[in-house]
C-alpha cells in the first residue's frame, strides 16, 4: 500500500466495488476499504435482484445464486394470497460470494484493496477533501487521494465528515430484522410479500427462498412505527405465529433507507454512492442493483476527471445520477408514500380484486390498473413512471 | 441520556444513519455514543430494529465494551 492514490474507495460492497472497478478501468490509481474483516461479511439483506438488474456489470455466477425465482405472492392482511408471475427473472443471492466476486471484478480491473481498515477522518487541503485517516491493524495512518469515494453504507459518516448532509429522516428510516430460518417449505420459486397493520405496518414482510426450504424471512417498519414497537417484536410475532419450530441460522438487524437520494452526492473532492447516498429504490427498499449503478457511474466520472486533470468534473456524477435513476427514485418514492398508508381493508380489497383476474392475464399492468382502481391519486404518479424517459 | 445495550448490539448502523448530529460512532463490532454531540433527541432510540438503545430517564449509562 502507498501513502498517495488517485482515488480512495470507502466500503467493499457492491457500490463500492463497482465505483472502484470502474475507476480502475479508466488506467488511474485505486485503493478500496473497507472497515470489517471480510469483504461481503456480515450480510445485511434480503439479497433479492432482478437479473436485468446485475448483468449489466456481472455474469451469472451459479456459486453465488442460492435460488431462481419466477413468481411473486402478495399476501393481504385476511391472508388471502394473491400469485404474480414476475416479468423479469430474479435471483436470491449468497451475498458474502457475490460481494466477493465484485471485489475480486475490481482487483482485477487493477484496485488496490485493504481490509480491517477503520476510516476515522478525512484529510483536507483547503476546502478540498485530500484523503483519509484510516486506522489499520490499530495502526494509524494518512492516505493521500485526488477523489474520495464514500460508499460506507446507511452508517455513512464520511460524507458528513466533508460537509454534505447524509443522515436520513426516522420516519423514512425502514428498521430491519432479518433471521435466515430452515424448514420453511414454501415454493422455492416464489417471493413472499405480506403487507398490514398487523404484520409491518408502513413497510412489509418479505420471505425469500435459499433453497432447500431454507429462507430469509425479515421485515421492515419505519421509526414512526419503533416509536411504539420495534421491528424486532413484529418479526417474532411472525415467527411465532407461522413457523413456531424453525430453527434459526442466523439473525441480522439493519437500516434501510427507504427515501430519495440525498440533494447533493458530491463535494470538492468527495463523491457518495450506494446507500452512503441513499440510492435504494424507495418502493421496494432494494438497493443491489441501483447502488452497483451509482457506484459505476461515480467510478467511471472519477477516472475521467483523474486523466483530465479536473477535479471539478467529479460534479458530472449527480447529474448522471440523476438522469439514469434519481428521478426515477422520486416517483417510486411519491408510490410508496401512497402505499405505505394503504389500510388493511385497501390491501384486502385489491387483493379480492387481483384474484378475479385468472392468473395468466395477472400481468404488472393489470394489477397496477386494480391498485389504482382502490387509490386513483396513485395515478399520476405511477404515470410518470411509464412516462419519462 | 441514551444508552447503549452493547452486549445486545448486532452494529448494523441503522441509529448512526438516523442520527442528525453525527452522535454515533460505530466501528467494526463496537459502538459508542458521543456524549459531547447526543441531543437525547431520541431518534436513534425509536429506529434501533431490536431495541439496543434506550432513553434512560435515571442518566444510568451502561458501559460500552
């Protein structure tokens, strides 16, 4: 490791890898870190993707996808079960692999990568950020960097450490339990969304299948909620209620910041991505796909201001942002709102609406036109989302 | 004054994420509250997924590892 980089790289998860990679590929000097002793470890997420959302940057790998999924299930508060077939393939992931792979994609584009490397400060020349603190093996130590990219996570301090201001409101904040339980035997093809007052309000249920009737069952609810109770005690009561003798393999709490992206990504010298910056799809709290976006776009922004010799073009990354999914993240965030306050008798009557349709007409547009039925001020919302470009 | 349960803490960085005053400081599996910059506004609090912070009305803080 040298004491000077062209661009730094804070956090080794997708965002990260990829604004690393990306970076690298353009013939410039990088070096990535990341905090915790392994890359991709622990897990913290549902670790579902659409395909069409990482083969942009990645070929399907069988050694990091856990199961193949082709149908969705919405599941209404008075447990009636609505099947969707998915428009796109998706995939459960084993995201310690996958996270791996991307490091690996970015060490091969030429990245330097440390682990066990606790950032605690940036380093500024005037108002420039120049670099970064970093404590390694209780050892510490300044690096020197043209471009900092932060991609730190929902725990970003480093953007706030350079000016911008990162954290997210409470009530935007979806507090997160995941457990990863066996004997769960559902189809192991199939997606499980529950929705309702008694079960996530202001947020869902999600069980994803691994295989081998092994599953991620978590959920999500916003601060206003864990105001009065917490994530924790609704999962339990989920638990308790349907799989009372799962053994349990592994449980993990997290944020998710289910809400736009912040105003500004991008500071002199500091650009934020993943979920440092906020670029999870509001709607439905995945934030894979789109951090890997953000992260790529910075990576190839910054290797392009390091071999233009300007460091101001480092901006171009917010407006390029914005135009591939930050409007985007806008719409999906108005959906969600709607959503989100939807009543346990809203989500029932839609549900009794859907499965009138027969499964084979039960196409995306369909059952948008019955949500819309129950909530017409959804409507011009869900419209911009088919409208713009 | 919040408190942190450390031996119940899983350091997934949802209250440092919600916290406005940059009050938080979590580093690989150890967190602390930066007493200094804590409002005792609370946030963190009602964000925790699985109840590791409190409000702690008696001021008792229990120490962080």
């Amino acid at each position: 490791m040298k004491n000077q980089y062209d661009i730094i790289v804070v956090g080794a998860g997708p965002s990260g890898s990829m604004a690393a990679r990306f970076a690298a590929e353009k013939g410039v000097s990088v070096l990535m870190l990341e905090k915790d002793r392994d890359v991709g470890y622990p897990v913290r997420c549902g670790e579902a993707v659409s395909e069409a959302g990482i083969t942009e940057f990645i070929e399907i790998d069988k050694r990091w996808i856990s199961t193949e999924i082709n149908n969705f299930s919405f599941i209404a508060p008075d447990k009636s079960e609505v099947i969707l077939p998915l428009p796109d393939r998706g995939y459960i992931l084993e995201r310690k692999i996958f996270d791996y792979a991307l490091a690996e994609s970015a060490a091969k584009a030429g990245a330097e990568i440390q682990t066990r490397a606790y950032v605690y400060d940036l380093i500024f020349d005037g108002n420039n950020v120049s670099g970064v603190k970093v404590e390694i093996g209780g050892e510490q130590k300044e690096i020197k960097a043209k471009i900092v990219i932060a991609a730190d996570g929902v725990e970003s301090r480093v953007g706030r450490w350079g000016g911008l201001k990162t954290y997210t409101d409470f009530r935007e904040m979806e507090s997160g339990v995941q457990v990863t339980a066996s004997n769960i035997p559902v189809n192991q093809n199939t997606i499980y969304f529950y929705f309702g007052e008694k079960v996530a309000p202001e947020g869902y249920l999600w069980v994803f299948p691994k295989g081998n009737n092994l599953a991620n069952i978590g959920l999500g609810v916003s601060g206003m909620i864990g105001k009065k109770k917490s994530a924790l005690v609704y999962l339990n009561e989920f638990m308790e209620e349907h799989y009372p003798d799962a053994p349990i393999l592994t449980r993990v709490a997290g944020g998710i910041p289910c809400t736009v992206t912040l105003d500004r990504i991008v500071t002199d010298g500091l650009m934020l991505v993943g979920d440092a910056a906020r670029q999870i799809n509001p709607l439905s709290g995945g934030g894979i796909a789109s951090g890997m976006i953000g992260g790529s776009i910075a990576g190839k922004v910054a290797g392009e201001a390091i071999k233009k010799n300007d460091l101001s073009y480092i901006y171009q990354y917010e407006k390029d942002w914005n135009n591939r999914l930050g409007k985007r993240h806008k719409t999906f965030d108005n959906i969600k709102n709607g959503i989100f306050h939807f009543s346990d008798d809203k989500f029932n009557s839609i549900a009794k609406s859907i499965l009138k349709v027969p499964i084979e007409k039960r196409t995306l547009g369909n059952i948008f036109k019955i949500a819309l039925f129950n909530n017409p001020s959804l409507l011009l919302d869900v419209a911009k989302v088919f409208f713009q470009k | 004054m919040i408190e942190i349960l450390p031996d119940k803490c899983d350091f997934c960085g949802c209250c440092v994420g919600v916290c406005p005053e940059d009050a938080i400081e979590l580093k690989e599996a150890n967190i602390k509250i930066i007493e200094e910059l804590c409002t005792n506004c609370n946030k963190c609090v009602w964000s925790c997924p699985i109840e590791v912070l409190k409000f702690n009305r008696n001021g008792v803080k229990v120490e962080n590892k």
